[in-house]
C-alpha cells in the first residue's frame, strides 16, 4: 500500500478572524499594487503550532498576495486550534478525554479522513508509525536531559498502539484509559498542503508554504527556476549541509537534533519508536521529497523508524530523498 497524499485530504471552512500580515518585498522594483510583478517576490512571516513560518510568493500583483497570504494564515491557524492538543476545546482532546469511557467520539469529515490516514500510515510502516505515541513524553524529559525509570515507561507504551484505537468512520473511541492521539506527526505537514492549496485557489502560480521547515512549494519562479531549499547540518547549528532544488511537491525532514539530549555519548532525541519507547539511533537525518508535504514528513519519520530498511522503504514509496547516516555521510536519490 502506498502513502497516496498528492492532494490534501480535505479543504476545511475558512475561518471569519483574519489575522494582520505583513508584506515583504524580497527582490525586483515595487510597482501598482493591483499589477503582475514578475521579477517581484512577497514574504510573509508569522508564528502558529510552535514555530516560525514563512511564505514566499512569486508571479502575482502585491495586492494578490497579501489577500492570498491572509487565507493561508488563517487555514494554518485554524487546523492548529482544531487539532492542538494543548487546547482544551480541540477535537483531539475531546477524543482523548474520552478515553477508557466505553464512549465513542463521532468526528467531521475532515478529522475522519486524517484518522484514516492515520490508519494507513500505521499499516504502510508495519506499526512504526503511530498516532498513539504521544503518551510516551509523559516520562521523556528532553528539557531535563534524564533517561525514564524503567517501570514509568512501561506503564505508558502499555497504552501504546493504534489496534486499541476503534475506528469505525465516523466514530473514534480509545479503548484503553489514559490513551491519546496525537496528530504532531502530520499536522503541520498537512497544513502546510492546505495553506499551498488555498494559495493557488486564490491566484499565486508560484511559492512556497514553509512552516519550521516542512514545506509544500505550490510553483517555481516566474522564470520557470525550481526553489533552492537548504537542508540543515544535524551537528553545526545554522549551518546548511545539502541542498534540494524544488519546483513543486512537498519536502520535509525528521532528525535527531530538534528535541534532543545527549548523555554519556548517546544522543537520545524525541523520534520513539512505538515497540520500545526509545529515541531512534540509525540515522541523523532524513529528508524527504514528495507530491504533497503530508507524504514528505510522514515517509521522513517512518524513515527515521526503519533504520537500515530505510532506504527500501523510500524507493518503494517512489519518492525522493537524501538522508544522513551517523557519521555525516549523505546518500541521496532525488527526481532529476
């Protein structure tokens, strides 16, 4: 079965709020504002779900933009308030609260179609990926830089696992008490496809959604050139160790040194696999190239899981990708 997600799962209602946003010209000459500006490029920066966030748009009038970028924002920020976990009002800690109740939740189309997702994932990684996991930083303290106490651990991925998740669309119910779902895995990758969406729909040809680094890029330049997106060194802060050339697709990377510890020569980071409760070891970074962002991050943290097969894996999914073992070599199988 393959990770089929060119298109976004679902487009969502527009919220009514919308946020201010602030205009960038980043090359050429300003001109009217309700005139094509070829040679122009737009920034658009903003924070939601954690991090900064960025859009850069090309090949459309200044006024175009910024109506555009308004609508992206607000889809950003309308799927972080509706799946954040943090927020007591969201459909993910509805679900969660209900855990262990014998009382399934009923959910909307959109969320529906992500649990399905969710469940495709679950079977396309042999159970490596899993919305489950979320328990599991209930006894990892990344900040406080200490391993688990053994018996702690054991109590949480005892509530790990997606076949404890009863899922008959469109109701949801997490068998066990003290369960969650976290959408963490997908979820800025899925905004990132719906605010690439919403971009086109209302008149940007070309750009790019970058949202802490997962990035759905909706067009080249006006000049036809792809976006040239640098992929992070995963041991010198700031520093770029490879870069992608992207005219359109998703990219995405999961590595070992965005939440992490380092303890008596081991780095422990915050990618855990759902059998052992333990931070992956094999890879420090892999990076993923795709049709839709949703599929980048979803194979690049599926990859982090598969250690060794992970290279398998990403062929038969037929995506691009460059990943980067433990001593910093780089093995890379990109689209021409």
């Amino acid at each position: 079965m393959n990770v089929d997600a060119r298109r976004p799962l679902a487009r969502g209602r527009r919220p009514v709020v919308r946020p201010a946003v602030h205009g960038i010209l980043t090359s050429g000459r300003q001109r009217s504002s309700g005139q094509r500006m070829d040679g122009v490029e737009f920034g658009f920066e903003f924070r939601a779900m954690g991090t900064a966030c960025r859009l850069r748009l090309a090949g459309c009038s200044e006024s175009v933009a910024q109506r555009a970028a308004e609508r992206a924002i607000d889809e950003v920020r309308r799927i972080e308030t509706k799946y954040s976990r943090y927020r007591d009002d969201s459909i993910v800690s509805r679900i969660n609260a209900a855990a262990g109740s014998g009382r399934p939740v009923e959910v909307d189309d959109e969320t529906a179609d992500l649990l399905d997702f969710a469940a495709r994932l679950h079977a396309v990684s042999g159970g490596l990926f899993d919305v489950t996991t979320g328990v599991l930083r209930r006894v990892w303290d990344f900040r406080a830089a200490r391993l688990p106490d053994a018996a702690a651990l054991a109590e949480q991925l005892a509530r790990v696992g997606w076949q404890h998740v009863r899922w008959n669309r469109p109701a949801v119910e997490l068998s066990l008490p003290g369960m969650e779902l976290d959408f963490g895995g997908f979820g800025k990758e899925y905004a990132a496809d719906r605010a690439g969406t919403l971009l086109l729909e209302h008149g940007v040809p070309g750009g790019l959604v970058n949202l802490g680094g997962d990035i759905r890029v909706i067009g080249p330049h006006p000049d036809g050139s792809p976006w040239a997106l640098g992929i992070a060194h995963p041991r010198q802060a700031d520093a770029v160790i490879a870069t992608i050339a992207l005219p359109s697709g998703g990219l995405a990377t999961s590595g070992d040194y965005e939440r992490f510890f380092d303890l008596d020569g081991r780095r422990y980071c915050h990618i855990l696999d759902p059998r052992s409760g333990w931070p992956v070891q094999h890879w420090r970074s892999v990076s993923v190239v795709a049709p839709a962002c949703l599929a980048a991050g979803s194979l690049s943290t599926i990859a982090m899981l598969s250690g060794d097969k992970a290279h398998d894996l990403l062929r038969s999914q037929g995506v691009g990708y460059l990943t980067i073992d433990a001593h910093n070599q780089i093995r890379q199988e990109l689209p021409a």
